[in-house]
C-alpha cells in the first residue's frame, strides 16, 4: 500500500486535485458567492498545483526538445496571466483614443508591464539565489564556491545559460532607448519581437538532454515517444489552462483588499497584480532548485525575462493598433518613460553579475535590496526614476569593467551551444 502512495502518478493526481476546487468553483460559477478571501485561497492552490504541472511537464520534455527550448515554454507558459493583463490596458487604451480614460490605461499598460519586469529580476532572481545557496549548503552540494567572508560563497551556474545573457543584454540595450521617442511603435515591436525569434531558432539548435530524472519526469520519460509527447502537450495545456483562469481572480482579490489596505489602484496595477500573476514562476523555479537544477532554475528566469522583454513589449503596440483599428503608437507619460528606464536599467545590473556565471549572497542580497529601496518616496517622481536609473548604471558598468575579461567566455560559450 505504501509503495503505490508513493508512484508518480499519485504525485501528479496530488498536485493536479489542488486545481480541482478552483475548477469547480469557476464551472459552477460561484466565484461571485465568494468572499475575496475565499477566491485569494481557492484560485492560489490552484496555481500553486498548476506551477508543479507544468514544471513537470517541461522536465519530462528535456527529452525529446533541446532543455533550453523546454524551460523557455515553461516561461512563457508560466507568465501567461501577465500577457493577457497587459494585453487588456492596451486594448482599452486603442478603444477610446484621445480621451482620459485612454490615457490612464495605456500608463497602466506600461506600468503593469516594468513592474512585472524588476519584480521578476528583484524578488524572482534574488530570492531564488538565495534559496539556492541555502540548499547547497544544506546539502553540501559543489554548486557553491565557498570564498573569505559568509556574503562572499556564490552559486555556481552552467555556461549553457550564456546565450539567455547575450539575448537579454541585447534587449535591454535596446529598451534604454524606448522612452525618447514618448512611446511603443512599430520599431520597437519590429526589434524586440524579432530578438525573441532569434532566440528561439538558436535554442531550437541545442541538443536535447539524456539527463536522468526522478519522480514523476522519470516516470514519463521511460514510456514510449508518442506516450510521452502525448503527456507532456497535456500537462502544457492543463497547466496553461489553470494558470490563464486563475492568476487574474487571484490578482483582482489583492486588488479588491488594497483600499482596504490604504493602497491605490495603480500601485495594485503595478506591483500586487504581476506579484500575483509570477508566481507560477517563482515555484516552478524554487522547485527545479531544491532538485538541486539551480542552472535550469535561472534559465527559466533568463528566459521569462527575455520574453517579457521582448515579446510583451512589442506585443502592446499591435493590440493597441487592432483596437484603435489602424496603426497608432502606444504613448506613455513622462513617468512611465522613467519607469522604462529605471526597468532597463535593473535589467542591466542584473545582466552584469551573470557574465562570469556565478552570482554571490552579497549580491543576491544587494539586487532584493535595491528592488525594495526604490518604493522610497524620494523615487516616485520622474526625477527620482532617473536618478535610481543612473545609479543602476553606474554600478553595472562598474561591475562590466570589473569583469571585463569574462565577457569574451560569454560570447564564446554562446557561440559553442548554439551551435549545439
């Protein structure tokens, strides 16, 4: 008896009834009959059991698809809810041109879209270090190098993440300049959508992993291709399903206590509804670390970065020129320019302590607290976004310069697995 509770598809029939209330709930539709806290709860586990799936599901994938194409699927996947929050403030800001309330959400659009983007680089990339050196040490994995000093010891990552750097780092270089011409056009969409197809035909060029797996990844891998193909597109859509109808309740549910709380709707808009709608991320990510997949945990990072910016961006303006019904150029305030910047900025900091593939406690530390400085009030006007900016900047050249010679090993390892 003990041996069956312990098969895999026990496992996954656990993870996947965590879904069920919150399927029952939307069905029957009775969400309306309950109360915030009720929907919070219910549409949380159900996200919760969906991230388990859907990891899964991108493990057992390694198999037949290069392991960066699978856990770029996973990203995407994972960030779903952010797509279709953003993609709705776009599409309301082309429905009324010229008027206030286009105004208002086309600023929503872009704020929604940068806060999604450093809390995934702020909390996702740092919170996620942490736990990771944590786990080494726990279980005296080589993953760490142990240096002088307890914030010196770092975890150490795979150069097979060297072409998820450069991509990154060519977007952000490029989302740096978005804010002088006051809006998203067809340019940027051009470019950024384009970067992201690039990425994708060269990770398609890898070669796939014969990784063993435990669990119920290693269950799925040893039956047959067509069987295994067959879970694993099952286990995407399902995922994929749960994730879509989930996040948003979960998120408005935190928006609806957030006057309760003292707390504006756009702040709500731009931090509490993106926490909401990464945090299939977070624990798919968290879980690939305590299998000890630290590398494969910031690929997914990497990649779920890339795709937002990139595809997330140069998608705003083509919902906004459907809607509008001809082209148009999605606008933003002088704000949301800033907010542009201080994101691109973050991103490039972030991008500087990969290049010599290892990121430090000290550092992991230093990128949550610089995250968690910039709700200071002194940061909240144009001014205070600029200054924040250069200030990440500053550190990341700094950082860049430090590093110098690691630069070419980047390049050079992306060279070497894109060829496969």
């Amino acid at each position: 008896m003990l041996r069956r509770l312990r098969h895999p598809l026990v496992a996954l029939a656990a993870v996947i009834a965590l879904t069920v209330p919150w399927l029952v709930v939307r069905g029957l539709g009775l969400v309306p009959s309950l109360p915030v806290s009720g929907v919070i709860l219910v549409s949380g586990v159900a996200v919760i059991g969906a991230a388990f799936v859907l990891t899964w599901g991108a493990e057992t994938a390694e198999m037949d698809v290069p392991r960066s194409f699978a856990l770029a699927v996973l990203a995407i996947i994972a960030v779903a809810p952010e797509y279709a929050v953003d993609a709705l403030y776009a599409w309301e800001a082309g429905a009324a041109p010229g008027t206030p309330a286009s105004e208002t959400a086309a600023n929503l659009a872009v704020a929604n879209m940068t806060g999604a983007n450093r809390i995934l680089v702020g909390l996702g990339w740092s919170i996620i270090a942490l736990y990771a050196i944590y786990r080494a040490r726990v279980t005296g994995d080589d993953a760490v190098k142990h240096r002088e000093g307890f914030l010196a010891d770092s975890v150490q990552l795979e150069p097979r993440i060297s072409i998820e750097i450069v991509f990154l780092a060519a977007a952000t270089v490029y989302a740096l300049f978005i804010p002088f011409l006051g809006g998203i056009d067809a340019l940027d969409a051009i470019v950024l959508v384009g970067l992201y197809a690039a990425y994708v035909v060269v990770i398609l060029r890898g070669e796939t992993t014969h990784e063993p797996q435990l669990g119920v990844p290693g269950y799925l891998q040893r039956r047959s291709r067509p069987r295994r193909i067959a879970a694993v597109l099952a286990m995407f859509v399902f995922s994929a399903f749960v994730i879509l109808i989930a996040v948003k309740p979960f998120a408005k549910g935190l928006e609806t206590l957030g006057p309760q709380l003292g707390l504006s709707s756009f702040f709500m808009i731009q931090w509490v509804a993106p926490f909401a709608s990464e945090s299939p991320e977070f624990i798919a990510c968290a879980y690939l670390v305590r299998k000890l997949r630290t590398t494969s945990a910031f690929n997914a990072l990497i990649s779920s970065k890339l795709n937002q910016w990139t595809l997330l961006i140069g998608t705003l303006v083509v919902v906004y020129s459907i809607s509008l019904g001809s082209y148009g150029v999605l606008q933003f305030s002088q704000k949301q320019a800033g907010e542009i910047w201080l994101t691109a900025a973050q991103s490039f900091f972030a991008v500087t302590l990969l290049v010599n593939f290892e990121i430090s406690l000290r550092e992991a530390v230093a990128l949550l607290g610089l995250f968690a400085l910039q709700f200071l009030p002194f940061f909240q006007d144009f001014r205070g976004l600029v200054l924040f900016s250069g200030f990440y900047l500053a550190l990341g050249v700094a950082l860049l310069v430090h590093r110098r010679d690691d630069i070419p090993t980047v390049f050079a390892r992306a060279r070497e697995h894109a060829r496969g």
